[in-house]
C-alpha cells in the first residue's frame, strides 16, 4: 500500500501519491484520512510575490541554510520539502518546470524533496491540491515545507492561508504597486523582503515599507494577532546576500507563534476551513446532480429558467429541505 510505504520513508511512494493527489483521483480522501495523524509536525514557510521578484532563486539559498542548520543532537542538516508552483504548460497541461532548473544543486540531496505543481488554471498562485501536497510532505516526515507561489501579476494572498510564516518578496521595481496593495500585504506577510536589493530604489522600498508597517502596526496585530512588528529585510539572493537574516526572522516568528499559542490557534482556524470547504464542495456537488436533467430539482430550475419563478423565491421554496445530519463520530 502507497500510504504505508510514504510513512515509512519510500521517496516513490511519496512521489506517486503526490500524483495522484494532484489528477483529483477518487482514491484522495481514503489517503488524507490514513496520512492524517502523522501530520502536524512540519512547519510551513509561503513565499509570495510579483513575478522576477527571485523567489525561486530566494527558495534556492534558504534550502542550502537550513540544511546547514543542524539539529540537536545529529550533523545532519534539517529536511526541506518544496512545492513550487509553477505555470501550466499550454502544450502538456503540466508545470513549466523553471523551479526545478534554479534548484537542480538540491537534487541528489536525500533530505531535500522538490516538487513542481501547475496551477491548472486555479487563481491565488497556488495549485487546488497544494494542501494535499503539504499534508503528505509533512506525514513523510520532512522538518519544513517551503510552498512558492507562481506568479501571476500581482500578490496573491492564498497561500496565507496554508503557511505558518508567510513571507512577500518584492523587489525595487515593485515601488508603483505596493499603493494599490497595502491592505492585503499588510494583512498577510508575516515578513516582508526586498530581494535584488543591490538595485537602484531598494533602499527607498524599504524605507516606505518600514513606513507602512509602523503606520498599520495596530492593524496588523488586530487582524493577525500577534504582538510582532513585520520586519523588512533586504536580500541579494543571487549573491547569498541576506538569506541568514531572512531565516532568523522566519525562526523568530516561528518562536513568536508558538510562545504566544498562535500557531496552534492559526492551524486550528486552518482545519476549520478546510472543513467548511470540504462540506461547502460536496453540497454543491448534490446541488448540482439534482439540478441536472432527471434530478430531483429539475423542474424547479425549468420554472426559473423560464421566467415563471424568480431565483429568490426558489431558493426560498429549497431553503429547509437541504439539512446536513452530523454523523456518528468513532469514539
């Protein structure tokens, strides 16, 4: 079986499970359920941003740092997983795998495990099965995920919502934009970055970044809370210029949340929603089949569609006849 073989260390068999996962095989939820309760070790890093703001280059350097790191005990460096979410082909309908090429250093190394993921035409800059894909990385055991977003134009937010850390890579050229997207990046980065920072306007970046976060500092802690001031770093990750002052700041956040209880309470909130869309899918899902020609609701759309009944009022006739029965939980 595939899922014993990933908890016992098969590579492969993470491999081929990761596949699965992202073609939406039927065979999904059995997997998440038998991985579940090796998860939850793992901490997750997200790194956002414009596209050529370097992130694959920054993902590149910070692999090389934490397997320097050593753990307690062992010479050997700590394991890194990477999902890096890439463009779809138009040609294969796979990922365009440019993070593989700027990481190809890290692929003999048995502690680290890169995966490329397209979007497939998902919005946010993440892949529909990114979280699967976290979750079987963490049951196999890896100490930290990094998850890169693809990007697509503008900060996608998305990944917030999966990461422990969340870290926005901008770079000087990103100076325009950052007015039209205070109140998301705010919102979100856990820890922003001026990447390239060798360029002209990289200092004047920072400096307005720095400016925004004091000024939205009450704001920040209210929406994220937690009592932590986002620190502004600037990096040359080409040059490996920054990148062990970006780890520390990952490393103190981490400490923050778990000193704090927000980390457990952020995952909590996670597992929440991923309920609550879990239920929301498979509603519409029965929504959609009893709308469909022979189902149970089919003469209801028939009356809307042809103008005799309006969308409110059907949606009232319905309202009382879908419930959701709780069922019985194993003791």
């Amino acid at each position: 079986m595939l899922v014993e073989r990933l908890l016992a260390g098969d590579r492969r068999a993470l491999a081929r499970l990761i596949t699965l996962v992202e073609n939406g095989s039927a065979a999904v939820p059995d997997i998440m359920r038998r991985v579940y309760p090796r998860t939850g070790r793992a901490y997750t890093v997200g790194l956002t941003g414009p596209p050529g703001a370097g992130k694959s280059t920054l993902v590149d350097r910070l692999i090389a740092a934490l397997r320097r790191a050593t753990t307690a005990g062992t010479a050997a460096g700590t394991s890194v997983a990477v999902v890096a979410v890439d463009p779809t082909s138009p040609f294969s309908g796979g990922a365009v795998l440019g993070d593989r090429i700027r990481m190809q250093a890290h692929t003999l190394d048995p502690g680290v495990f890169i995966r490329s993921m397209a979007t497939r035409g998902n919005l946010g800059g993440l892949a529909r099965a990114t979280a699967e894909v976290q979750r079987l990385l963490d049951a196999f055991g890896f100490d930290w995920v990094l998850v890169e977003t693809v990007g697509v134009g503008q900060t996608e937010l998305e990944v917030a919502r999966l990461a422990d850390t969340t870290v926005l890579v901008l770079v000087p050229e990103s100076g325009d934009a950052i007015q039209t997207m205070k109140a998301g990046l705010l919102e979100a980065a856990d820890l922003l970055v001026v990447n390239k920072a060798d360029r002209e306007g990289a200092h004047r970046l920072a400096a307005e970044l720095k400016h925004m976060v004091h000024l939205h500092r009450g704001g920040q802690q209210a929406s994220r809370d937690l009592d932590w001031e986002v620190p502004v770093i600037a990096t040359e990750a080409a040059n490996d210029k920054g990148v062990e002052e970006l780890l520390e700041a990952i490393g103190r956040h981490r400490v923050a949340l778990e000193t704090s209880g927000r980390l457990l309470a952020r995952r909590q909130a996670r597992r929440a929603r991923e309920l609550r869309e879990l239920v929301l899918a498979e509603l519409r899902r029965e929504v959609d089949r009893a709308l469909g020609d022979g189902g149970a609701l089919a003469p209801l759309l028939m009356e809307v569609e042809a103008g005799r009944l309006d969308p409110y009022g059907a949606a009232d006739a319905l309202r009382g006849r879908v419930k959701v029965e709780p069922p019985p939980l194993n003791s």
